[in-house]
C-alpha cells in the first residue's frame, strides 16, 4: 500500500501487472489461445472515424497481445485476422487490412524475432495480394527457428471450406490407396486440416459482445472453453487477456466425463 504511493503511477501499474502474472503461472496456463479480434469498425464509429482507423487501432493491441501470451508462456495464439467472409467488405477496406501484415510485420518482426515468436498461417494463401502474402512468409522464413510462442494468423480462413477441403483431400488418398477407411478417425481427420501442427485450442476469445464463431475452427473449438467480453478489440487490453486466463483457470474441463 505504501509503495502504492512511492511509485510513479507507470511503475505501479507494471509491477501490478507483473505480479499477476506470476499469480497466474502457478496454475495451468491454456497452451492455445485462438481470438476473434472483432470490433474494429464499431471502436472506429463511436469515435466518428473511418473503419479503418478501427483495423489501425487494433493492430496495436495484436502487438501487445502477443507479447503478453510469450511472457505468460502460451505456446500458441491463433489470431482471426480475416474471414473467407470479409472479402463482402468494402474495397478499400479490404484493400486496407491486405496492408496490414506489411505494415505490422515491417515494424514489429526484429522484435518478434528478438522475443522468439515463430509466426505461422492459416487459410487460403492463393487469394492473398502478392504484397500480403509476401510480408507474411518474409516472417515465416524469419522466424522459423524460434521456439518460444507461435503467433498464428488465420488470414482469409473459413472453417467450413476448410473441412470440405479436408473431406475432399481423404477422398484422394482413399482412392489412391494411401488411406484405409478403417484407419479414418478423429486424429486423423485432424491431420488433413489446416491445423494439422496445433493442439485444438483450449480457449477461445471473442471481443465486441457478438456470441458467434462466424465460421471459425468449428472442428478445433469442439472442447474449448468460451470467453466473450463486450470490449471491443481496438480496446482489448492486458488485463482483459489476463481476466479471461484467470476465468479459464477456474473452469472444470470435463470432455464429457465426470471428475
Ligand atoms: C474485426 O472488426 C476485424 C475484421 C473482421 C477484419 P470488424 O471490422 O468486424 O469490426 P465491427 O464488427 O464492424 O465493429
Ligand atoms: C469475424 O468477424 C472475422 C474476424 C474477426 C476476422 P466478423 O465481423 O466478420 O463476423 P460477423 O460478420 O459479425 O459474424
Ligand atoms: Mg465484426
């Protein structure tokens, strides 16, 4: 309480933050964090700017996102940057986000390097602008040896197109012999999506009220644990990340059994 009053209110407020952190990793920390960073748009309306302001202002907070799962020791956060959906936007809307990994990456790579990130995708690459494409596997290549958390964009990725993918890709192999229709099980099928190098995740986040998945890793979300919060993403901060690990830390698991 004294220190309270010592300290500049700066200090104070990150040495809080350090604190619960430690608070938190006595407890199992979620391995995989899969957020739906929504809310953008209405953060940018409230304050009477352009949409895009709102995608600006939320890649801030993927920034200070993912340094706070490295630190509390996350091993993956999957980010839902863009839907197979969103390309309905507005052109130069989407022409704006398309932008954003250069922008992002151009920044922030020497420091996800530096911090031991290994960045990843998920989704349809071949419908990218060659510019997006390219910022996203310079950080790939970049950081490719890195152990530490691995920051998963799931860029342009759907879930549903994913699985027929997937349904279309265990066709051909059992055609060619390669798959046996008895040997055809939940691992397996795991193994032919887009995901195939995750765990399924363990929690998944949605920001900005709306309590949907929005054709988001609707076969890797089977046992998650859900938190949806009303803040919108551009407004997302640490204490939110660590009120949703805290909340996380209190359910029971139970996968169907009883414990
Ligand atoms: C999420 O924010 C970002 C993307 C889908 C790219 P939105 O842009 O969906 O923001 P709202 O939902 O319109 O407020
Ligand atoms: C989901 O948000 C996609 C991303 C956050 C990238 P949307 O804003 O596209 O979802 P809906 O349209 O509200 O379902
Ligand atoms: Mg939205």
């Amino acid at each position: 309480m004294f220190n309270k009053f010592r300290l500049g209110k700066k200090q104070e407020h990150s040495s809080t933050l350090r604190d619960k952190i430690e608070e938190l990793k006595k407890q199992p920390i979620p391995e995989h964090v899969a957020i739906i960073m929504d809310g953008n748009g209405r953060w940018a309306k409230k304050r009477a700017l352009p949409r895009i302001a709102g995608h600006h202002e939320g890649m801030k907070v993927v920034r200070k996102t993912t340094m706070l799962a490295n630190k509390l020791g996350i091993k993956a956060l999957t980010l839902y940057a863009f839907s197979t959906e969103n390309w309905k936007r507005p052109k130069n809307e989407v022409e704006y986000i398309m932008r954003l990994p250069e922008e992002f990456l151009g920044t922030f790579l020497p420091e996800l390097v530096e911090n031991n990130v290994q960045v990843k995708m998920i989704g349809y690459k071949n419908q990218l602008p060659v510019h997006t494409l390219h910022a996203i596997e310079k950080a790939i290549e970049e950081t490719k040896d890195n152990n530490g958390l691995v920051l998963n964009f799931a860029l342009n990725y759907g879930s549903r197109a994913e699985i027929i993918d997937a349904v279309k890709q265990v066709l051909n192999d059992s055609k060619n012999g390669i798959l046996n229709e008895n040997d055809l099980n939940e691992d397996v099928f795991s193994s032919y999506l887009m995901t195939s190098e995750f765990n399924d995740p363990d929690l998944l986040i949605r920001t900005s009220g709306e309590i949907r998945l929005s054709n988001f890793m609707l076969w890797q979300l089977a046992y998650s644990e859900f938190w949806f919060t009303d803040v919108l993403w551009p407004d997302f901060s640490e204490d939110h990340l660590l009120e949703a690990i805290e909340i996380f830390q209190k359910r029971q698991r139970r996968f169907g059994g009883v414990l």
